[in-house]
C-alpha cells in the first residue's frame, strides 16, 4: 500500500487524475462509490472521492476517521465545488486542534 493514490467520481471529473497517474473508479452513484471505496481502502493511502458522492455517504466514510489510512478526501467534481470539501476540513481541523484556524469563523 505504499504511497498509491486513487480517485472515485464520475467519468468526467476524474480524467485529469488518471492523466496524472492516479487510479481512477467511475462511480456513477453513491452505491457504487461505496462498493468501489470499500475495495480501495485496502489497498490506497489517499483516496480523492468528489463532494457529490461524498455528502451521501457521510456516515459510511466517518469509519476512516478513526484510522490513519486511507485518507478519503472530498474534491470538487467537474460541476464545481459545493462547499461540502471545505466543511469536512474545517471540522477535522476543529477536533484535531480544538480551534478553527483555517477560516477563523
């Protein structure tokens, strides 16, 4: 599992991954993302998963916060940043320091 990166969205956001060498899974729904993910965390460190699958599957994703690897991150999809990424940060920011210090709200 050294270092090995994958990406989980639909076709479209996640092409200029796999042009950077990164593993792509096409996920076009939630359900899929979640059965794509529950493959990938044995074997990726970092696993980019797009906000629009992300805030579906909220609950399921909370079982990686407790271990250090895979690191699931949320990004924008090819439709544009949603905000859900940014709120995902802060909090982790938030319980691993015990203050905000990224968007000082």
């Amino acid at each position: 599992m050294q270092g090995k990166m994958a990406i989980v969205g639909d076709g479209e956001s996640i092409t200029v991954f796999k042009a950077a060498g990164v593993t792509a899974f096409p996920a076009e729904n939630a359900e899929a993302a979640r059965e794509i993910i529950r493959k990938a965390a044995r074997e990726y460190k970092i696993i980019f998963l797009t906000e629009e699958l992300a805030r579906p599957l909220q609950t399921f994703l909370k079982r990686f916060d407790e271990e250090p690897y895979p690191v699931i991150l949320s990004i924008p999809s090819k439709n544009g940043a949603t905000g859900y990424g940014d709120e995902l940060l802060k909090s982790a920011m938030e319980r691993a320091l015990g203050v905000d210090i990224l968007f000082n709200n």
